[in-house]
C-alpha cells in the first residue's frame, strides 16, 4: 500500500500541479457505497507568485510569515536548553492549539496539538466557528521543570493544562474561575514565585467607552494549581489612557536585568492593531509605559504599497542562549481592499533594545520585513513557508497534524479505516451552516494561489445527499463544490451558503453511471474557480469561475479565523 508523503518545495521553485495521486492505482479503487462518501487523496498546491519573484538569498534566511496561513495568536517559549515552542488559537476546530517545536526559531515542525482530546475542549457543540479557543500561551516554569499552556474558551471560561513531556500527552483543563477575562498568560519569575496576567473587563464594569478594558495580575501557586492573594488592575484603558486607547489584550510579562517587562495589544484585531510595552520593578508594578510606543505597528503606513502586511501585533518574546531576544506576532497580508482567505499568520523577527533598556519590534512606519535573516542557523527543508505542495492520500489509521474537523473530533462521521487507503465520509443529516460538529474534514489556505483537489466515489441516493469540496470561513460564507442529484440527473455544482440560504452559481450535468470524479478549487487571492474531471484530472471543466473569494474573506466575513478547505458530505443540504 502506498504511503502517506508530505513533499514540501524550496520557495524559489515554481510548483507544478501534481496529479500522481488523482489518477488513481488499479489496488486503490472501489465501488460506491450507501450514503457515504470516499475520497481518494486531497493535493494542496501554493503557488504565490511573490516568492517565486523573491527567491532567499542565503540558507540563513526565511520568509515572514514564518507560519503562512490561518496561524493567529502566537505565543513562544524555550526551556533555556535549546528547544522553543509554539502554540496559536483554533477557536473551534479540533485538535486544537497546535504545538510547533524548533531549535533555532527557523525551522519549525509541528509535533502535536496541545489540546488533542475531547475532554480538554468543552462546550465546542454550540459556539460558532469563531468561539472556543483564543489566544493560548506557553509558558516553561524551570523551577518544576513542566510546561504550562493557558488559554480561554470563551463557552467555558479560563483554564491551564500542563505537561513534562511537551511531545507527549497534556493534563485535563484545570480551571481557572478567579481569572475573569480572556487572554491569560503565565509568568514564572526567578525566585519561584508564579503569577498569571490577563485581559479583563474596566473597573468595576463600567467601562467609560467601548473597548475600555484593563491589565490584571494575580499571584498563583504551582503546588496547588490555585490562584492565591488579590487580583491587582496594572493597566487601565492603555498607554496612554487619555487617547482613550481599545482593548489592552494578549499581555506577557517578562523580567530582564532585574525589571520586569508588561507587553499588550492595543487598537483591536483590525488595521490599528499595535504592540506596546511597559517597565516595572515587581510583577504588580506599577508599570510606567514606554514613550516610545507602540513597539509595533503598521496603522500609519500608505494603505497602497505594493505586497502590505497590516494589523500587526499580539507578540510574544524569548530569549536565546545566546542572550538575543527574538518575537512573534501575528499579522495579515490582505491581496485588494483587506480582504484576505489567510487569516491572522505568524510571523517572527529580531526584538531590539534602546540603550535605556527598551525592547522593541519596529519603529514607526517601518516595514515588517518579508524575509530576513537568522546568522548561523541552516535553513532546513521548508515546510511552514514559501511555496509547497502536500499530498495526503489517507494510508494512515490518522489524519495528518495539518487536518482538523470542527466542534469535536467528528469520528462518527469520517473514517480512515471503514475503507483502508480511502476516507469515508457519512452523508450526515446535518447542514453546514449549523452550529454543531460536521462531517467536514479540513485544512488550512496557506496560499493566495492555490490548488485543492481530491478524487471522489459518490453516488447521492436522493436529492438531499451530497459531497465534495467546502471552502468555509464561517456558518454563513461558503463555498461548495459538490456532486448532487436533481431526481434522475446527476450533477457536479458550485453552490455559495450565506445567511440567506443556498444559491447555485454554476452546474454542469453529468452521466448518472459515472461513480467517481475529481473535484478541484483554484484561487487567486481574489477569485475562484471550480471544475471537475472524469479523467483523472488530464483535462477540466469548468463549472463556475470568477466566484468572489472577497466573500470568504475576513474584510467581509468578520471573525478570527481563516478560511479552510477541505471534503465534506451531507444528507441534508
């Protein structure tokens, strides 16, 4: 039996469409089976233009984001022995809080999710795509030698788990109820002592105008995983409170040369998205802000340079070995009019410091750098940014790390194994503008320019049953290339799902005979297209093209994610 590849392409290198999978192997063929659906493979192709243009100059050098595609919230931390770690939100997909590992800040292979058990997501069923999960941070206490990662679920409040084997399994959540809020993070300070900073609501909560939030501390005890003495408000409104500033969130606390450092986000998860930075002498402060805040930003530069990067922020910050301080934040990279599928992504860079002791990102209206350089370390096979293609041909027991399914791990719904070297996929009595777990197996967009595909046996029973290619960012923007039936005639359509309903933008029929077909989505940044073969992916017809991908987009959709793609199957759209 063939085995599952991951083949990632260096950056400079053009990507062709590989149709190696699609074309099928005589052992790997199957017959239609009764209300469900069997996909053969799924191929991601990205192929953005702006890396071909801009091959890296030295193997030292990476491309931002380091992280491409919907990878929001970042958080970093190393165990001072070499290994750093990174998590980033997943609202309500599932497993959540992916797990990245590196040695050198470089090269980043995920090895995991934080979060990879039902009992460590609760509440997801009725949250909308947008809820669950935000903002997970990684903490290292060297004291106990165990890494903590704390985070919110918005339909379950505040929470940690733990771990001293970061590869293997983590705790069940142990709640947090003291901690009101979102946005918590761990600081372990080097005296043993432990606290825990988060975003909570204006004093009292009577906020003074709209996004008044405040910065609060409260000591914890690692023996007993329970918060202990007073939570202390360290930031009311923002840095400069007078500029009523909004949503001071994503704090981090970090303590160098004796100080203690309090990060934050200001200005909202839009274009004026910011980082600032304040100094104190204990972890309760009081915190005087940096004048020369914020540390990162791209709010004041001209909205039409070629290739932006906008909303810049939500940081978080490490040390090297070598005494050298590195940063991630996420940011967005909008193709027209902000609008973007990608979502918030990773990105890295070096954190300097002014001579009397200030750390920072950027100055004013300097440019996110699209790529840049780490001395000494050997860039590795990429496999997280530039251009790549991946082939998942469902060999395995288990879904690749880069594969999730929403509100739950949905395995009444898909199986690997039903039919060995296929996914199987139940024609469920559920829609996918309903708030509830679906039979939608999925991946994250990486690319403006893409390919997706995959290699459907499908045979829809009735008018109800369907199957093929989701694009969705939320319950009411979607996109669905599908193989469906209208009584005796069979159909490959494209349907867009929106708060209004379903509507068909494009449909061609096909022979009812015909048992398996492969499906396949392109975009541009700015359109799509959708098409199907019979062949084996050698030619193509066009079912809808010029589709709007403005509608998927975060400009348009709202939200925090980033639009997904993946095989999905109904019996009740």
């Amino acid at each position: 039996m063939k085995k599952r590849f991951t083949h990632a392409l260096f950056a400079a290198v053009a990507v062709p469409v590989l149709t190696s999978c699609l074309s099928g192997n005589a052992t790997k063929e199957i017959d239609p089976q009764s209300s469900v659906a069997i996909f053969d493979c799924f191929n991601y192709v990205g192929n953005d233009s702006i890396y071909n243009a801009n091959p890296l100059p030295d193997e030292s050098s990476f491309y931002n984001p380091i992280l491409a595609g919907w990878y929001s919230d970042p958080s970093v931390c190393t165990n001072g022995e070499g290994d750093y770690f990174l998590v980033t939100s997943t609202f309500t997909f599932f497993p959540g809080v992916p797990l990245f590992h590196s040695r050198d800040l470089v090269n980043w292979k995920q090895v995991g999710h934080v979060l990879s058990r039902p009992s460590q997501l609760r509440n997801m069923e009725k949250q909308n795509v947008s809820g669950g999960i935000f903002a997970p941070a990684i903490a290292y206490n060297p004291s106990n030698k165990t890494y903590y990662m704390i985070t919110t679920n918005v339909g379950d409040g505040n929470f940690f788990v733990k771990t001293e084997d970061p590869f293997g399994e983590w705790s069940d959540p142990i709640k947090l109820p003291e901690v009101v809020g979102i946005d918590p993070a761990f600081f372990f300070d080097e005296d043993g002592k432990a606290y825990i900073v988060n975003n909570d609501d204006a004093p009292d909560g009577k906020p003074e105008y709209p996004g008044h939030r405040t910065v609060r501390v409260v000591e914890f005890d690692t023996t007993t995983d329970k918060c202990v003495g007073e939570r202390k408000i360290v930031v009311n409104k923002g840095c400069r409170p007078e500029e009523k500033p909004i949503w001071c969130e994503g704090p981090h606390i970090y303590k160098e040369n004796g100080k203690y450092y309090l990060m934050t986000a200001e200005g909202g998860t839009g274009g004026w998205h910011s980082e600032v930075i304040y100094r104190g002498d204990t972890p309760f402060g009081p915190y005087v802000p940096y004048e020369g805040n914020p540390i990162l930003t791209q709010r004041t530069l001209d909205s039409h340079r070629p290739n932006p990067v906008t909303c810049a922020g939500h940081a978080d910050i490490v040390k090297t070995p070598e005494g050298d301080w590195w940063g991630v934040f996420l940011a967005v990279r909008p193709v027209a009019n902000d609008k973007e599928n990608l979502g918030r992504e990773t990105f890295l860079m070096p954190v300097k410091w002014t001579e009397d002791g200030w750390p920072y990102f950027l100055r004013e209206g300097e440019l996110v750098p699209f790529v840049v350089s780490k001395p000494g370390v050997k860039r590795e096979e990429c496999v997280t940014f530039g251009n790549y293609t991946r082939v998942e041909e469902f060999n395995d027991s288990t879904l690749g790390m880069e594969w999730m399914t929403l509100r739950g791990p949905v395995t009444d719904y898909y199986s690997l194994t039903k039919n060995p070297g296929f996914l199987t996929l139940e024609c469920a009595d559920v829609k996918s503008s309903e708030k509830a777990p679906l039979p939608f197996v999925c991946r994250r967009i990486n690319h403006h320019c893409f390919d997706a595909s995959t290699k459907l046996t499908f045979f829809p029973e009735n008018n109800n049953q369907s199957a093929g290619i989701l694009l969705l960012k939320d319950e009411a923007h979607q996109y669905y290339l599908a193989r469906t039936r209208k009584g005796d005639a069979h159909f490959v359509e494209v349907r867009k799902v929106s708060d209004t309903g379903i509507s068909v933008l494009g449909a061609k029929e096909v022979d009812s005979s015909l048992n398996t077909v492969v499906l396949k989505v392109k975009g541009d940044g700015l359109e799509y297209a959708f098409m199907y073969s019979v062949d084996g992916g050698n030619s193509w017809e066009t079912v809808a093209e010029g589709v709007d991908a403005g509608f998927t987009s975060t400009a348009e959709a709202g939200g925090f994610t980033g639009t997904v793609v993946g095989v999905y199957a109904s019996g009740a759209e």
